[in-house]
C-alpha cells in the first residue's frame, strides 16, 4: 500500500475537522474513554515497542549523540501508562469547551449577536521524545474537536507507532483522518509551508528545534522555546518550607521544562539555608553551581554567565545569592524565559510585588515550579507550555486550542435602517444568555 503524502493527510484531515466540530460532547468523551480502555488492554504491546526505542537511545546516550534528559523522557513503564490513560479519562471529564457563549449582545429588537467557542480546525503538533505527548495532544485535540497532525520524533518511533494506531483503532466510529501521523523528515518541511491548510503549529522540544519551527513557517505557532525556571528563596522564608520546595523543583523530574534551573537565595538567610539544601542536593546527585558569595559558603563549581541563560534538563542547578527583591527580580527578567518562577517567603506584600515584576507565563508563591502543567492545573491535560502573551499562556489546555465565531440572529434587518438622517440607533445591550 503506497505511503500517503503529507498534503493528502493534512487535506484528509480538513474534511475531518469540519465534521469533528458537528460532532456531540458525548461522542468525543465516549471515543476518548475507548482510547484509555485500549492503552490498558495493549500496555504489553508498547512497553515492548518503547523498549527497543530505549535500547537505541541508551546506544547513541553511550556515542554522545543523546542526553541522559532525552532518554529519560523517552522511558514508558507500566506506572506511566496509568497515568497516561488517568489523563485521557481526566480530558474526557472536562467540560465541553465547544459552544459555549462567552457574550451575548442585542443589537436591537430581534436582532441579537453571540460569541460563541469553536474548534481551530486542524493542529499541526511536531514533538521530541516524549511518547506520552502523542496521546496528551490527540486526547486534547478529539475533546475540543480539532483534527490533529502528530509529528514525534525519530528516537520514538517505535513506541509512537504503536500508540497511534491504538487510537485509530479505538477512534473508528469518528471521522475519519481526525487524527494522522507523518514520520518522515522531509513532511515536515511540507506542513509547514501549509499555511492555508494548517491553523495552529505546536512544537514541543528544545529551544533550537522550536526556534527551527518559528523561523520557518508562517502558521501561527504556540510554544516556548526554553524552560529556565527560577525558585527564589526571600528573607522572610519558612526555612523546611524552602528546602522542600527547591528541593522538589530540581528533583522530582528534572528532564522536564518545569523544573528550577537556578535558585536564588537572599544573602540574610543564605548561611543557614543553603548547607541544608546541599546536603539534600547532594543525596540526590544534584550537581550545585554557584557564584562567588555561594562558593564562600558551600563547596560547589563555580557559576559562569553561560550557567545562568541555561536550561540543563538535567540534575544540575546553579545558584545565585542576592542582596534584596529587586535583586532577585532583576536577575529573572535578564536571563529567565518566562515560563515559570517561584517565591518562598511568609511576607504576602514581597510575594505580590514578586508576582507583579514578572511577566512569566506562571508566578506562584509558596509552591514548586513543578506545578506548572495542565493536569495538575486541572486542564485535563495540555498540549504544551506556552511562554508568548497572545492567544494561550502558560500550561495549554481545552481553552487554549479553541477560538470563537460570531451568531447573529436576526428577523430580515438590514445596515440601511440603522445609516443616514433617519438611521435608527442600535441598542448595544449586553445580556446574560446563552444559547
């Protein structure tokens, strides 16, 4: 059977998409909660494909072509697959985010205007590594009624294979081609000069692969480029408070673009503070980088500028001492990524001025940087981590990938009745109503 081309699957899946969005919240959940039955049924099926993935990169990890962080990410186990079908069951619960009437306006008797939620379309989504993204973007794509292109990458071929014909297999009673997958490098290059046929471009990877797709396309694109999260440790921290959280951000999975790559400490609480959390660093294998005044205090490598613009994905982390607020938010507006950054203090008046100095797509207070993802936020699930101001920030859920259509219904008006010197004057008048 021939290869179909990338134009044949995106135009397929244009077709689907009109018919996606006519399709009931019922059908979309119903097909959804098949998708997790039959990840639960064939869990033996992907470990065994996602083995030979992990066989492959642990080789080329040892030739230096990949990261330890890629190859984490790439890992799939029993465990991650109940989380991955926890998360498909937990996207088919939301709320249907489609036809809801964000405003309702009467524009004059009988003649009334609704705003009203509607899928994008068809999303294009070009990923690394990370197995369970394909499903994450597919579950999330059916729920708001999107057609889906999934692009993974060439390291999870095996395990992406697999996975996507669980969800064909399990989607067949909805249109057909909602949901395509292309695996070569040059379809690529061909959707993304696909502006007339594709609405939305979401890259997930690392900041040269997003840049690469930025660059290179004239579709709307959703990402971020870089996840260089900071916890900043204020004066007036709860010390066990500090520990945990810094120690949560760097540790729990520092793979991810969630996780703390720098932490900042104020010099008032510094000599008590960071020999407790390096001796927590240090049991898990945390790998410290500080500056001069750290280094006076604890044994770490030093810190270069170059540390501090970076994103390691890895557990490694380096650390800054800074003499005031305005310090520490100085040093996160100059190399941070906006993505996600974190205050640990009991003062609520320095934790708002915090929150307020930022432009980051997340600011929290008291609280790991880890919480930064659309399940924890209860979104079901997300797409991705958008770092941009238009449109969707921060953890990209249900509402992120809908947009809205204007109703006007009326009872035969026209434009004249309301031009000219005896033009009549629109109502304007807002209503609580929906349809």
């Amino acid at each position: 059977m021939t290869e179909k081309t990338a134009e044949t699957k995106v135009g397929e899946a244009q077709t689907a998409a009109l018919e996606l969005a006519k399709r009931s919240d019922d059908e979309r959940s119903a097909a959804l909660r098949s998708i997790a039955d039959a990840i639960d049924e064939r869990h033996d099926e992907i470990l065994e494909a996602n083995e030979v993935d992990v066989r492959e990169g642990e080789k080329l990890l040892e030739d230096g072509e990949y990261s330890q962080a890629l190859v984490d990410r790439l890992k799939l186990s029993p465990s991650k697959l109940e989380s991955i079908t926890e998360m498909v069951r937990s996207v088919a619960e939301q709320d249907d985010p489609l036809g809801k009437t964000q405003t309702a306006r009467k524009l004059d008797e009988d003649l009334e205007l609704y705003k009203r939620t509607v899928p994008i379309g068809v999303i294009g989504t070009i990923f690394e590594s990370r197995p369970d993204a394909l499903v994450q973007i597919a579950a999330l794509s059916m729920k708001s009624g999107n057609a889906v292109i999934l692009k993974g990458g060439s390291e999870a071929s095996e395990s992406n294979r697999v996975l996507f014909d669980i969800i064909r297999d399990a989607t067949a009673e909805m249109p057909t081609g909602w949901a395509q997958q292309i695996e070569a490098r040059a379809d690529v290059d061909a959707i993304l000069e696909m502006d007339d046929s594709i609405d939305l471009l979401m890259p997930r990877g690392s900041s040269e692969f997003v840049s690469y797709i930025q660059d290179n396309t004239s579709i709307p694109v959703l990402g971020h480029t870089e996840g260089i999260c900071h916890v900043y440790v204020d004066r007036d921290a709860d010390r066990s408070m500090a520990v945990d959280v810094a120690y949560d951000a760097k540790v729990q999975y520092p793979a991810v673009c969630n996780a703390v790559e720098t932490l900042l400490v104020h010099e008032d609480v510094a000599e008590a503070f960071l020999p407790e959390i390096a001796a927590e660093y240090a049991e898990a294998g945390v790998e410290l980088r500080g500056d001069e005044a750290t280094q006076e205090i604890i044994d770490v490598e030093s810190a270069t500028a170059e540390d501090w613009a970076t994103e390691y994905g890895d557990l490694i982390l380096s650390i800054k001492l800074v003499d005031s607020l305005d310090d520490a938010i100085g040093h996160i507006t100059t190399y941070g990524s906006k993505h996600t950054e974190s205050i640990i203090t009991e003062d609520t008046d320095r934790a708002s001025e915090f929150m307020r100095s930022l432009d980051s797509a997340s600011v929290f207070h008291n609280a790991s940087t880890r919480f930064a993802d659309g399940f924890r936020f209860g979104l079901g699930a997300e797409v991705g981590i958008s770092t941009g101001k238009i449109h969707a920030r921060g953890p990209v859920g249900l509402e992120g990938i809908t947009t809205y259509q204007y109703y006007l219904e009326g009872d035969g008006q026209v434009v004249g009745t309301y031009a000219g010197e005896d033009a009549k004057e629109f109502l304007h008048e807002d209503v609580d109503e929906t349809r």
